[in-house]
C-alpha cells in the first residue's frame, strides 16, 4: 500500500508572518516615537532666544523664545517632564505617546503659539519625515 499525507502549513506561516510584522510596527513606532521625543527636547534646547526678557524673582533674568518658535528653556521643568510610553505588543494597534503632564504646556502651544510638540512644531515635521523614511523596514514584499 502506498500513501501520500498532505497538510496545510499555511496557518502556522500567515501567524508567523503577522508576527513578524507586529514586531516590525512595534519597532518602528517605538523608534519614531523616541525621535520625536528627542527633537523635541533638542529643539527646546536650540530654539532661539528672541523674544521678551522678563525678570524673575531674585533677579534672575529669562529670556523667552519669539512665536512661532518652541519654548525657551527657563527652569528645565518642561523639558524634563517630557517622556515617552512605548508601543507594546497588547495592543491591536501599535501606538506609542509621547507627552508631557506640566499644566502650563498647553498654554505655550495653543496660546502664545509655542509650538514643540503639535502638528505644527518642527519636531513634529522632522518626526514624519523620519517616520516615512524608515517605513521601509517594515515592508512586506
């Protein structure tokens, strides 16, 4: 007697697949999110400092940044609060954040149009650009 078996393999290969390409989108959004986070820091630290000087109390001096620029850095609290909670595999989408919890950030970005981390900060172009220019490494072909 003579007998062929034949078996489908191809569920086994489609989960490997698809977990294999969840890695790969965590990774990306972790590595797109950890450059947003530090340009964003990198262009706190840079912006340029032209806007008004305001003394403080014992005074000290501060001079802040022009509109349109991201915050100058002053005492530090902004720049350090900012952090970023990774993408992790238990969630259907991979979604890192990246934000900060002092109260008066939203002052600075949607009042007196400091923009650092919204759509129309520098960090967030530099972040998209970056985003699309490494999106091939998770490529399936």
């Amino acid at each position: 007697m003579i007998s062929v078996r034949i078996s489908n393999t191809i569920p086994k290969a489609t989960k490997e697949a698809e977990q294999l390409i969840t890695r790969n989108a965590i990774r990306h959004v972790n590595r797109v999110a950890n450059y947003f986070r530090n340009e964003v820091m990198k262009d706190m630290r840079n912006t340029p400092k032209t806007g008004n000087t305001y003394t403080k109390k014992g005074g000290k001096k501060h001079v802040a940044s022009s509109e349109g620029n991201p915050p100058a850095i002053d005492t530090g609290r902004l720049v350090n609060s900012i952090t970023m909670r990774p993408a992790t595999a238990f969630s259907k989408t991979p979604t890192a954040k990246v934000s900060t919890n002092v109260e008066y950030s939203q002052y600075l970005e949607l009042v007196y149009n400091r923009p650092f981390m919204s759509k129309e900060s520098k960090a967030f172009n530099k972040a998209r650009i970056f985003a699309n220019k490494i999106a091939k490494t998770i490529m399936v072909k």
